[in-house]
C-alpha cells in the first residue's frame, strides 16, 4: 500500500493515515460492531464524480439505525465530509470507504455504553475482480456456506459481522480456484456474491434474487434494474432456484467494488458462451457511459466534487 501520504477523516478531524488508529479495546474489534459504505468515485470528462453519493449515506444511516448506533452528524455533513476527503487527498478516481463503529468504552456484549464513530478513507482501486473478468467473465462456485437467515444478522444492514460469513465463503472459493463466490440464502435459493450482487439472463429476460433471500440492497443492484428496463429489459425480482444458474443464458455480478462483472462458469459448468454475453456487454457498457460522462446522467447518479 503505497497510501501512506493520505489522510484519513476520523470523527471531524483529518488525520495523516499512519495515525489513523483505534484501541484495542474497542468494542468493534471485539465484537464487530460496525456499519459500512463502499462508494466509488469516478474520473470524467466533466470532473471527479462520486457515484450515487446520497443513497450510499442514506444506507449508512439505514444500517446504523438498525444497530442503534446514533451518528452524531447529518446526513448532509457525512456527504460534505467524504467529498472533502476526496478532495484533500487530490484523488481524482478513488474508492470511498465510511465506516461508524462502536469505540473505546466498556468491554461487553451491550454496545450501548460505547461511542459511535465514524471515519472515511479514500485510496485508489481498480477492476475488483480485474480487468480480464470485466471483459471475458470469472470463473464462481456456489458455497456451502449461506447466507444468514432473516431473522439471525439483517443482511440490509452492511454490517461489518455479516462479512465473517462473507469470508468464509469467500475463502472457500480461493481454495477452490474460484475467482469468487455464489453464497444461497438460508432456505438454499440464489443470494449473492460476498461482495456482490446478482443477475441472471435467461430469453433476453433479466432476474435477480428478491431482497427477501437475505442479500444487500444494492446500490448498483438498483441501477442495474433501473438501466435494464430503460433499455427495454422485463427485470423479475423473485426467490430463484440455484440450478438456474446452470440454466441462464448470462450471469453477471454488481456492486460498487465490482461493477458490473461477468461470469463464464459456476461450479465448473459454461454459462451461456462462456464469456461475456452480450445482454452483459450492453447494460456493462451503458452503466460505464454513465459513470465516465459519456452519456446524459439523467438519473442524476453522479455528485460533482
Ligand atoms: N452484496 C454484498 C454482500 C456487498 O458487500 C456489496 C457491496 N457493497 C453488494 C452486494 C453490492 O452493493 P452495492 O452495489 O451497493 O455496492
């Protein structure tokens, strides 16, 4: 990591990243008491751009409402600080990473005694799953481990504790020579990636698990949906069988991190051509003519910094 000139936002204050520390004794790291943003911000033509900016804080507030953990700044001023992060930092393109935990307080299960903080780092990050992926598609296996059921950890919280499921998937699927992981919720339907979404083209046709199957409310899973029907795709949102990933013409992935990312095989069967479909391509390319300025922002998706 060659970031070591970056400052980080902890609590108002702009700290020089070798500082950027917590105590040991912090309840999160004991017991994972965090709530998170993964945002990115583009480089375009017009300017440095953050994708989506308000819907992530919006969602950062969501999960942190769910964990009754009261962030003491408004909406607004967490909008305001992560673009001077962005800006103080001289980055350009970046990934934006806020994040509000439990501190230093009493070591306990109860978080109630613990403050609430919040810091924002910024560093630069490519493709999530590289740049080949994005063109010819990775290579994914279904875990054997799933998802948490509804009433266990919320999963429309993005909750620091859920990513220790994430992580064994995620681990399961390295050791398996996998690029990532498809995780199925608690009663064995489609759920997700460990850092992504999903979707499925089967007859020009586009379907993606309901958010009942324990998945992230995905930001990119909504614009996805939002791109897919302007360009004329049905997009079904339902409880989905697992052999349909063998079945589906294309599957790709969304999320922040990932964009919009192809899949070639699951559990060592070829999808559809076994590269990037072209349903795939032309919502991939859609999605990134928006985010590079290419295109009108007509949904209003990027927030100039
Ligand atoms: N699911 C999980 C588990 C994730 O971590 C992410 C990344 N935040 C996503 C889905 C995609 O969500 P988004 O498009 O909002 O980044």
């Amino acid at each position: 990591w060659d970031d070591k000139n970056l400052k980080i936002w902890m609590d108002g204050e702009l700290v020089d990243w070798k500082d950027a520390k917590i105590h040991v004794l912090s309840h999160v790291v004991h017991y994972g008491s965090a709530v998170f943003e993964g945002i990115r911000c583009y480089n375009n033509k017009k300017g440095s751009a953050v994708f989506r900016l308000n819907d992530h804080v919006k969602r950062l507030f969501n999960s942190a409402k769910i964990y009754k953990m009261p962030i003491p700044y408004t909406q607004e001023e967490i909008a305001n600080a992560i673009k001077d992060t962005i800006k103080i930092n001289n980055l350009k393109s970046c990934y934006v990473r806020p994040i509000t935990y439990r501190g230093y307080g009493e070591l306990g299960v109860s978080p109630l005694n613990c403050p609430v903080n919040t810091t924002i780092a910024v560093w630069e990050w490519g493709s999530y799953l590289g740049e080949e992926g994005m063109k010819n598609g990775v290579n994914v296996g279904v875990s054997s481990w799933r998802k948490p059921a509804p009433d266990t950890l919320p999963t429309l919280a993005k909750a620091a504790a859920n990513y220790m499921n994430s992580q064994l998937a995620k681990i399961e699927a390295t050791e398996n020579g996998f690029d990532e992981c498809i995780q199925l919720d608690y009663a064995g339907h489609i759920g997700e990636g460990s850092g992504e979404n999903i979707f499925l083209v089967k007859d020009n046709t586009l379907y993606t698990p309901t958010l009942s199957s324990s998945v992230l409310d995905g930001i990119t899973r909504a614009s996805i949906m939002q791109i897919s029907k302007d360009l004329g795709y049905d997009v079904i949102e339902r409880p989905l069988p697992r052999e349909d990933l063998y079945l589906a013409d294309e599957v790709f992935f969304t999320g922040s991190a990932a964009e919009v990312t192809p899949i070639r095989s699951i559990d060592g069967r070829q999808v559809g051509i076994g590269s990037r479909g072209p349903v795939t391509e032309e919502i991939q390319s859609k999605f990134f003519e928006i985010v590079e300025g290419k295109t009108e922002d007509k949904y209003n998706w990027l927030n100039y910094i």
